[in-house]
C-alpha cells in the first residue's frame, strides 16, 4: 500500500513538473518574440504596431479575414459586377 502510495506521488509530482516546464517554455519564447521585436523595431510606433500583432490569436486573424470578405462582396454587389 505505501509502495503503491509513493509512486503515485511521484506520478503526480512528474505530472505536474512536465506541465511547469511547458508553460515556461511558452512564456520563453514569448519573451524572446518580444525582445526581437524590440530588437528590430526602428522606433516606438514600429514596436507597438509589431507588439500587437504578436498577441493577434490565429482566430482573430480568422474573424478578420471573414469581415474583410463579406466588405469585398458587398462592395462587388454595389458595383454590380456578378460573383459566383
């Protein structure tokens, strides 16, 4: 019983230290976008502008790609030219 209590203990410790690495992970390459953002970035408009486009999630990229769609068709239906 305390052999079978002790590794579960250390599954669970591993667990969890697995789970810690990958979110330092993420947070270092986070911090390492933004030090070379910083880094190339020729002045502060440049850096902000590069900042948040960093933090833009592939669905936001997604939602805005869809509005700039539906723009581009309606402007074509006030044209009057045929889309398919």
């Amino acid at each position: 019983m305390l052999t079978e209590i002790l590794i579960f203990i250390i599954v669970c410790f591993s667990a969890y230290e697995c789970y810690a690495h990958q979110l330092e992970r993420r947070r270092a390459i986070e911090r390492e976008r933004e030090l070379l953002t910083a880094i190339m970035s020729k002045d502060l408009g440049q850096y902000t502008h590069a900042i948040d486009a960093l933090k833009r999630t592939p669905k936001d990229k997604l939602n805005e790609l869809k509005a700039e769609n539906e723009l581009a068709q309606a402007a074509v239906k006030l044209e009057g030219i045929p889309v398919r």
